[in-house]
C-alpha cells in the first residue's frame, strides 16, 4: 500500500511552519561601545592581550555548525555595522568576545559560579584590562523582550525562511535569557527541519515533548523526519500518539493508511 508521506516540511504542524517574513523585535541592542577613560576601566596595571583572554578556548558547542558567532543590533536610530559576538568555552567557562567596526573592545568571562570578569581594551588598542565583575557601560542588554516579544520574533523570522537566524536567535535566548520552553525548541527544531539538520530537529523535537509532554505538533515533525529516514517503527510510534493528541486532524486517514502499509 503507498502513502504520500513523508509530508513536505512546509505542510507541516496545522499551519506553524507556514513561511513568511523577517522580523526586528531587537531580542538584544547593545549600544556602540563609548569606552571610559582607561584610569576608569583599570584600577590595575595588569594588561593582558586577547590571546591571553581567549588560550585554550574553542567555539561553544551550544552554537552548532560553527554558528558561534552571533549578531547583536545597535541601538535604534545608530548608523553603522552591528557588534559581533563570537562564544567561546573553556573547561566549562564561556567567554564571549564583543568586536564592533573590527575592533574587539571587550571580552566577557563567564565563570561556572555564575560571576563575570569583564575586559575592556585598553587605549592602545591591542592589550586588555580589567574593568571589574560588573558590565561597563554600553555593553549591558537594552530592555530585554518579553516572551511575547521572543515568540513574535521567532515566527516572524521562521515564516521569512531566516531559519540560521531563528536557530542563532533561539540559541542565544535560551543561553543569556534562561528562558527554556517547549515552543522555543520546537522552533528551533522547525528551522533544523528546514535546513535538513535532521539529528539536531529530533533533538529539539525531543526536548518540546519532554517539556511538554502533548505536544502533538511536535511528534509529528518528529514522525515525519523518522519516515523520511526509514524509521518506520519510530515514526509510526509518533504518528500513533499524534492522532491520539489530535484524531480530528483532517489528514488523520493518511495517517492511518502510512501507519498500516509498515505495520
């Protein structure tokens, strides 16, 4: 017996993986970097270079792909080029390098106890002091987003097919924000989808189920992508607690004739 299944991504989830548009809810503005005088940003006269900051560091593997390197926007009404965050980790320690007009005036180093050493370049422009456990001026967060804000920004840039921006987007809301929720990953496992990242989809997929234990949108992507694969078993598992979520669903026929033909 055939079945049309797999079922393209864009058919997906009752209408939330609908492609769209772009979206500029500013998740972090960070001002242009109006560095203090250097008698301000060191009481001490340890310099330090960036290779010194960053020795032994590699790219965060919470960024994926090598997208360790992540945008931050201006704010509104500046005129020139964003700052450019690039995450690092060392034995557990994160450090986040902050470059704006190819110039890196700061490196942020996030300690496992939850503290932050913050270094701020010097005017010589090549060596690093330290400017304390507290953020300098201009590189703190400017009003963060509500989670309206974050989940408007996300279907926004997913219905635009900016789907490495939602995962970069994603990624740095549920690093800097700690805000963890089955819809964020299931984004986020939509955007993997669309780009074919299939291991990283099911993770995410995994993690909204296990959040949120009825999500049916999410067993059904997971499904889908375990049809595409071959895994018949796996995806008829999902398919068969999908349609106990949703039987109404007007494909649940099609449903029933996959699951069926690999029974």
């Amino acid at each position: 017996m055939t079945s049309s299944f797999p079922i393209p991504p864009a058919a997906r989830s009752r209408g939330l993986i609908a492609p769209a548009v772009v979206a500029t809810i500013l998740l972090v503005s960070m001002a242009i970097p109006s560095l203090p005088p250097s008698s301000a940003r060191a009481e001490t006269p340890t310099r330090v270079y960036y290779s010194d900051l960053t020795r032994d560091a590699v790219p965060d593997p919470a960024f994926a792909d090598s997208r360790y390197k992540t945008r931050r926007d201006v704010l509104p009404g500046v005129v020139g080029p964003e700052t450019w965050v690039e995450h690092f980790i060392r034995e557990g320690t994160v450090i986040e390098t902050l470059t704006y007009n190819d110039l890196t005036y700061g490196v942020v180093i996030k300690k496992r106890d939850g503290t932050a050493q913050y270094w701020a370049v010097n005017d010589d422009m090549k060596t690093y002091a330290l400017s304390g456990g507290e953020s300098p001026a201009g590189w703190t967060i400017k009003n963060p987003p509500s989670y309206d804000q974050i989940i408007t920004k996300v279907k926004q840039l997913n219905n635009a097919k900016r789907f490495d921006d939602v995962i970069t987007y994603i990624t740095e809301v549920t690093r800097d924000s700690g805000v963890e929720t089955a819809e964020l990953y299931f984004f986020r496992g939509i955007a993997y989808d669309q780009i074919e990242e299939f291991a990283y989809a099911k993770s995410d997929y995994k993690k909204a189920i296990s959040i949120e234990p009825a999500n049916a949108d999410a067993y059904f992507n997971l499904g889908t992508i375990y049809s595409i694969e071959g895994d018949h078993a796996q995806a008829i598992t999902c398919f068969e607690r999908y349609l106990e979520l949703y039987p109404t669903d007007p494909r649940a026929e099609e449903i029933r004739k996959y699951i069926n033909s690999y029974k």
